[in-house]
DNA sequence: AAGAAAACTTAATGTAGATTAAGAATGAAT
DNA sequence: ATTCATTCTTAATCTACATTAAGTTTTCTT
C-alpha cells in the first residue's frame, strides 16, 4: 500500500503537518484491481474519490452500439471520478476500470467532505487540482475541435509520452475518438511523428 | 454595478461573513464590453477570473483557417477564464469576447488567490465551482464523441432554454461544433425536437 | 505447447458533416 | 428611409473518418 505518492502529489501544492497528514490516511482504502475489472460500473453511484498508485485505471462510456469511448487515463499519480455522479449522487454514466493490473486508493465521498472541512490546506489542494483538470479539459475540448486525428494522435505523444509505450492502439484510438481500424490506417500509411 | 448576483452565488454553497463579503467585494472590479468587444485576446495572458453580470460573453478558439470554435459561453451568473493561462502564465489560448453588450466583475490572479488564501470559505465555493465545472466537461467531452449533431442540438436547447432563445445561430453551431451551413440544413430539413 | 481470444492490419464501400458558392433575409449604421 | 454588413438559406461537391469484412499477428489461457 503506497501512500507516499499521494502524499507527495499533495505536498507539490500545500504542506501538510503531521496531524493532518494522520487524519487524512486514516480516511484513505486501498484495493487492487485486476485487468479488465471495473471499480465503477455506469449506473451505479460514484460515491467515491479514486487516486491510481500502480497500473492504469481508465474511464470511459459506451454508446448505443457498445462501442468505448473513453474519456480519460489515469496512470499512477492520476485522480479519477465520474464528478457529476460524485456530485449530484446521480447514476453514473461513466465506466471506470483496470487496463493493467492495477492498485489505488479512495475516500469515500463523506470522508472526502469532511477532510476538506477540516483540513482547509486539503481543500485548497483540490481546488487547485480541479483548476488543473479544467485547464486540461478546455485544451482537449477545442483540440478535437480544431485538430484532425493525425494530430491529436501527436499531440498525445507528446503529452504523453510514457502512456503511448504501454497503452494499447485501440485504447489511444479511443481517446482520441477514431476507430482501431482507421489509426492503424493512418500510423502505417504515412510519415508519422 | 451588481454584485448582488456575485454574492447570491456564493450564498448557495457557502456562508460569508459580513467582513469576509466585505474584503471580497473590495478586491472586484467592474467594466463593460460592447458587442464583439474582445476582452481576453489569444497570447496574452489571462490574469483575471471574469464573473458577467449583464449580456453574455463567450470564450473561443481560431483555427488556422480563421474559422471560430466556441468553448464557452457564460451568461449573467457564469464564469468564464482561460484557465491555463490563468494558472501557468501562458499566452491565452482562447479570446473571450462580448456577443451583446455586456457587463462583468473581475479578480485579478493576485487578489484572487490571496482572497482564497485569506478565506478558506471562499476556496470552499471554488472547489466546489471546479467540481461542477469539471462535471460539464466530462459530459460535454462524452457528448460529442457518442452523439451526432441533432442530438448534440437537442440537448443544447433542453440545457440551455434562455441560451437558445437569444443566441444567434451561427453561434449555436460554433458550440455544437458544426458549420452555420449545416446547422441551418438540418433545422430546416427535418423535424426538430 | 496448443488453442482460443484479442488486437492489429488491410481494403472496399459508405456517411456525417465540411467546403464552396451564391442568393435571400435580417440587422445595423447613417 | 436607404445602404451596407451580417446572418441565414440552399445546393452541389468533397472529405475525413466510419463501417463492414476478413486475414494476420500477438497475447492470453490452460
């Protein structure tokens, strides 16, 4: 069980003293999860908080036809949630599960309020953490507005250079919304990178 | 100046103080955009955090061809910042201009941020904000990968009934991520919601 | 090591939306 | 009220990517 790369995720922001420190591992679980096995299953309550310490968890939704269209990556050090469903207590619509065998650890959305109630340090920590998230959301969204998929496929590359050695084509495909087919087109039909 | 609007917004998720509302209300500044007025400029750097109060200002994106692609737009009671920008000191990625005449209230980053620091109540409502913030753009990002046009178009006008009914077209299409010339063909071409 | 499943590759065909072009309608400026 | 600019409409043609199908390669399971 590794706490020492949240702990020092958080520590790039705030600096917690020993006490609080306590407090919040006292909050924190760990679980593994095996390849393939969802940790959250759309329509289902996210009520929890998730922080990747080993493996890569990945989130994303099916449509109609059951095709995967995933929405985001989390390798170690990677927060990931369905924030509306976190939210609201809403069905989730996102899936979240393990492309590798993979470990994390979670609060609970009760333990997760009330640390940022009474570690104040800890909320600002997060809200930075959501301004982060923002600014990455923003970038993506009009990324896929502007860019064709030759160059969202450098773009991430280049972003991501240690996701691309491990991750499977399809799951990149998916990321940057093509299909299998046409990426595998695209990679070995052209100059590339 | 109406900041009534501001601290009403506040009021939903946290309580100020009088003296906390007073400090708040002193670091804002207050300015008004004309229609088309640009108030954020791509390459510069995006200092502030903008809150309208009045009209409706949007955030978008140029592409090489010149063509506009709306990320955002944010009525009276929306936020609205290059967030990146904000945070790192980059050159601003999007221009933020006035569709009507306008008005907003503003922070720059320095009192913004010792605001947060000083009021750990006020940081609470901006974590919170994140969180939703971070919530619409999951769903937008899923959105436009699972749906087609029409739907993205439905669901424009089912969450933003008093968007839809002031608009200009071409604006709506910019958001959906279609061209003006499309949107017009498939409103007019079948039967719309 | 063998067999099954999954991932990747390849190619032909199809399609949602873009581009190009231009006319009509509406809104803004004077 | 008139003129100009902008927005919307319409239609033909084009294109980036999807879909369908199937073969090959790699990975996983036993």
């Amino acid at each position: 069980m590794d706490n020492s790369l949240l702990l020092s995720s958080i520590a790039k922001y705030v600096t917690l003293d020993e006490q609080e420190e306590q407090y919040l591992l006292s909050l924190l679980h760990y679980k593994k999860a095996k390849r393939k096995q969802l940790v959250l299953e759309e329509g289902d309550i996210s009520s929890k908080v998730i922080f990747v310490t080993a493996g890569c968890l990945r989130s994303y939704a099916v449509d109609k036809n059951g095709t995967e269209h995933v929405l985001q990556f989390a390798p170690p050090g990677w927060w990931i949630v369905d924030m509306r469903s976190y939210i609201t207590g809403e069905p989730a619509r996102l899936n979240i599960d393990a492309i590798d065998d993979s470990e994390y650890i979670f609060f609970n959305k009760i333990d997760f309020e009330e640390l940022n109630l009474k570690v104040p340090k800890f909320e600002r920590f997060n809200r930075i953490l959501g301004q982060n998230a923002i600014a990455t959301y923003q970038h993506r969204q009009i990324d896929n507005a502007i860019f064709a998929a030759m160059e969202r496929y450098a773009n991430f590359c280049q972003l991501y250079p240690s996701l691309i050695k491990t991750l499977p084509q399809k799951q990149v495909a998916s990321y940057i919304g093509v299909t299998p087919e046409f990426l595998s087109k695209m990679l070995n039909t052209q100059i590339v990178k």
